[in-house]
C-alpha cells in the first residue's frame, strides 16, 4: 500500500502542471524586412511546405520570430 502511495505522489509531482509562456505579438505591419532595418538580425530560416519561419536577434539579444504563411500572411512574436 505504501508503494502505491509513494508511486501516486512521484507521479503527481513529475507531471504537474505547466503553463506556457506568454508570448508578445508585434503589430499586423511588422514584417521582417522592417525588423532588418531596426537592427535586427536573422539567426535562423526554416520552412516547410506551408510555412517559411524567420528567428531574428537584436543587439540587446531580443528574440523575434516571424511565420510567412503561403498566403504571403505574416506573424511576428516575441517569446
């Protein structure tokens, strides 16, 4: 019985609830061409069929990513 309690409880602590960070969406304008000319620069491109994801880092090491959606849509946010 106390096996079980103890497996009950080790169990509760390793799968507890997580939260997500929160993330800061940049205004509908922002896109990266406009984040290139405020200094920012791009680290990493990675796309997929659907979707082209551009990271970019500022000098203060603010991260930003941007999503281009093949309807040329784009999404930038700050982790």
């Amino acid at each position: 019985m106390k096996v079980i309690v103890r497996i009950a409880l080790c169990l509760a602590l390793i799968t507890g609830a997580a939260s997500a960070a929160e993330v800061e969406r940049l205004p509908n304008e922002t896109t990266v061409n406009f984040l290139v000319e405020k200094g920012y620069d791009i680290v990493s491109v990675s796309g997929s069929d659907y979707m082209i994801t551009y990271t970019l880092v500022n000098f203060n090491r603010e991260v930003v990513t941007c999503r281009v959606g093949s309807d040329d849509k784009v999404l930038c946010f700050k982790p």
